[in-house]
C-alpha cells in the first residue's frame, strides 16, 4: 500500500514537471485555433516565439498536433476535452496510458475547464 | 591623356610582378605564374627601381631577397592593390550583372533539402552563372577551396568573413508514434538507458548526448544499431525500431508527416545559429551579392529555421 502510494506520488510529481508551459501555450493556441479566436492567436502566437517555438511548432499547434509526443497527444486530450467528446476523450487517455502518462489527464482537464468560455455573464 | 594612362597602368602592372617576384623568392616563379618569360619579369622590376631610384631587391645566383626600403615598399604595395581590386570588385558587384561560377558549400543534408533548391531557383534567374554545390560533412575551408558562399551551423569562430543569421534549429531526439506506443516516452535523460537507440556515425556526432534545462545533464548512450548516415538512421527511428538523435531540420518533413515525434523537449540544448556566410565583405561580386539577397530571404522565411 504505502509502495503504492508512493508510485502515485512521484508520478504526481513526474506529471507536474511534463506539463510545461511551453506544452500550455500549444495547447492554448490549437483551442483558440479551432474557436477561430483571431484575437487571441495573435497574442499567443507572440507569446509563443517569446518561448522559442519555431512558425513550423506554431502552425502544427494551430492544426491540434506538436511535433512533440507527449504535447502532441495532451493537445488531443485538451481538443477532446474543450469539445466534450466522450469518445475521443477515451481515446486520447488510452494514448496517455499507453504512453506511460495516464495521470496528466485530470491536470490537463483542469486547465481546459479554465479555457473555456462562460455560457451566461 | 591615354599615353599617361597606359603609363600609370603599366605602374600597377610593374607593381604586381614585384609583389610576385617578392611572394616567390624567384623570378623564373613570378614569371610562371603570371604567364611572362623571366627576362620580362626581371626588366619589369628593373625599370621600376630606375623609377623609384633605390635598389628594392638583392640579386643571388641562389635567391631574390627585399632590401631594407623593398620591404617597406613591398607592404605599401600589397595595401594598394588590395584597395584596388577591392574599389574594382565593389564597383562590379555593385552594379554590374551575376555572371561565372558560383560555389556555395553546406552539410550534405542541409545542402540536399534547403540550399539546392535555392541554388537552381536563382540559377533558373541567373542564366549566366554556373552553380557549383559542395555538400560535405567537414569543415571546408572557405578560402583554400575557392568558396563564394557557405551556409554553417552552429556558432562561429572569429574569421573575419561576414555572416548573416537565417535562424536557427535544435538537436532533437526522435522515435516513431509506434514506437512510443510499444516502449513508452522517455521523460528525462536517464530514461534513455532502457530505449534502443540508434545513433549516425558521420560527423559531428558523440555518443554521450548533452542536455539543456535545468539539469544540464550528460548521457551516455549504449546504441545498439550504428549508421555511417544520418539518413540511415532517421529511416530506422522511422521504422519503429528505436529512438536516435539529429538536427532539427534534418527531420523537418517527418515531423510535419507525424511520422516521427521529438522526446525530451524540456531538456533541449541551446539552439544552433544559422548563418549564410562570405569572404569578400562589402566587396562581393554581383553573383556572390545577388544569391546572398536570394537565400537569405528564402532561408528566412522557412518555418523550421525562424
């Protein structure tokens, strides 16, 4: 038991130290992509070169892909997720298990929920 | 007014045999290699020290030595025809229209997928210059091997040579979707110790893979699969059989296909500087001036570089 929680706890730790803010901003700009928020893609993108992401990052980003593993398959979640599409939320966490990172789905969950835009003022 | 001219001309002419008479120790030599019997060569220099009125050379049986005042005039020489082919080399490159051949060096696959492409669109616009693509993994000496225009990666030593930066790219390590689905993703360096990796064997490569970040840590890599090419190992990390390490741009159109993903994003080494580099200064020829324009704005606008 106490091992147990011991694999949870550094795999808490692990998943904090993956999701980076240069995978936030890839994020931010496939989900402002696919609202066609203009506005906002502007200033992401700025942000974005700020962080080093060359225009190829910036425009697989904007398409909901990375040239990255991990961030290409956290953007398939956060699409998934921001769109409410319980399918392919299953498929995506399938990916993140697989790929021996199943617990950045609910820290990834979070963010999005933030993301999105209030129904009602 | 064309007599003096000719005279002064014939002053710069008698000047550059001395220099070569100087530079070789020989007049048989300079005569050599400016094409002139050494009788000419000789009463070349002979009639110049009757004009400046001081003996400039020391006669052997043996060898051809400066005197005092030939040396101090062999420098002042050299400066002025310097300064002359210079003024004459601006005042071409300037105005006058690309012509002869153009040698631009690179890495072999850098030269293959960005400056080839380049080099025949400017030559489709250039119909009066040759290109001449040199594609090596070597450091190439730029003025040894008469080259117009190198494209290097990586910071530069002080050479003097003027350099334009293009962008910039990283060294990634890489595997395939499939890949990551049967062995997992590596999510710091000391995961590499239980991935196959395969790693190219051409230049510029080490088997202990430097990192970035916060760590700056140092992996030892133990391949269990080696290429001679960088290609060759990109085709077996395409294939699903294990991770290996490149430039950025190496993989440029895996990346954007899917086929391959990069790993260890966080850890990136600082980027490697892009430069399209030259000898001549401000006094490059048309050729050389025109491409530089042309590739610079087409390595520019690469998505992968800026």
């Amino acid at each position: 038991m106490r091992r147990l929680a011991c694999l949870l706890l550094a795999e808490s730790a692990l998943t904090k130290d993956l999701i980076t803010p240069v995978m936030l901003i890839q994020i931010e700009l496939a989900i402002a992509s696919t609202r066609g928020d203009r506005d906002s893609l502007d200033l992401l993108e700025i942000d974005a070169k700020r962080m080093a992401l060359t225009a190829a990052e910036i425009d697989a980003a904007k398409r909901g892909a990375s040239f990255d593993a991990i961030t290409n398959i956290a953007i398939k979640f956060a699409l998934a997720d921001y769109a409410d599409d319980a399918a392919e939320i299953t498929a995506a966490k399938k990916k993140l298990a697989a790929f021996g990172v199943a617990a950045l789905a609910p820290r990834l969950h979070a963010f999005v929920q933030g993301l999105k835009l209030p129904t009602s003022i | 007014m064309y007599g003096m001219i000719a005279a002064r001309m014939d002053r710069w002419q008698a000047m550059r045999v001395f220099v070569k008479v100087a530079e070789t120790e020989s007049f048989a030599a300079a005569g050599r290699q400016m094409h002139m019997s050494p009788p000419a060569v000789t009463r070349i220099v002979s009639s110049l020290e009757a004009v400046i009125g001081t003996r400039l050379l020391t006669r052997t049986t043996r060898s051809v030595k400066l005197t005092e005042a030939g040396a101090r005039y062999f420098g002042d020489c050299q400066r002025l025809l310097t300064g002359l082919e210079e003024a004459d080399a601006a005042a071409a490159g300037a105005y006058g229209k690309p012509t002869g051949t153009l040698t631009v060096t690179a890495s072999v696959m850098f030269g293959t997928m960005f400056v080839l492409p380049i080099m025949t669109e400017y030559l489709d616009l250039y119909p009066e210059v040759t290109g001449r693509g040199l594609f090596v993994d070597r450091v190439v000496n730029i003025v040894d091997e008469g080259i117009d225009v190198a494209v290097r990666i990586g910071h530069l030593s002080d050479s003097g040579f003027t350099a334009t930066r293009v962008g910039q790219i990283k060294r990634v390590i890489c595997g395939s979707p499939a890949y990551f689905e049967k062995h997992g993703i590596p999510t710091v360096p000391n995961d590499l110790a239980r991935h196959q990796i395969v790693a190219s064997t051409s230049a510029w490569t080490s088997l202990e893979w430097r990192f970035g970040g916060a760590g700056k840590a140092a992996v030892r890599v133990n391949p269990r699969l080696f290429c001679n090419t960088n290609e060759a190992a990109i085709a077996a990390a395409a294939r699903g059989w294990g991770l290996t390490r490149v430039l950025s741009y190496q993989i440029a159109p895996q990346l954007e296909s899917g086929e391959l993903q990069t790993v260890l994003s966080d850890y990136d080494e600082e980027a490697l500087p892009i430069h399209v580099v030259h000898p001549d200064g401000r006094y490059a020829s048309a050729k050389v001036r025109s491409f530089i324009d042309f590739a610079v704005g087409k390595l520019r606008a690469n998505p992968h570089f800026s």
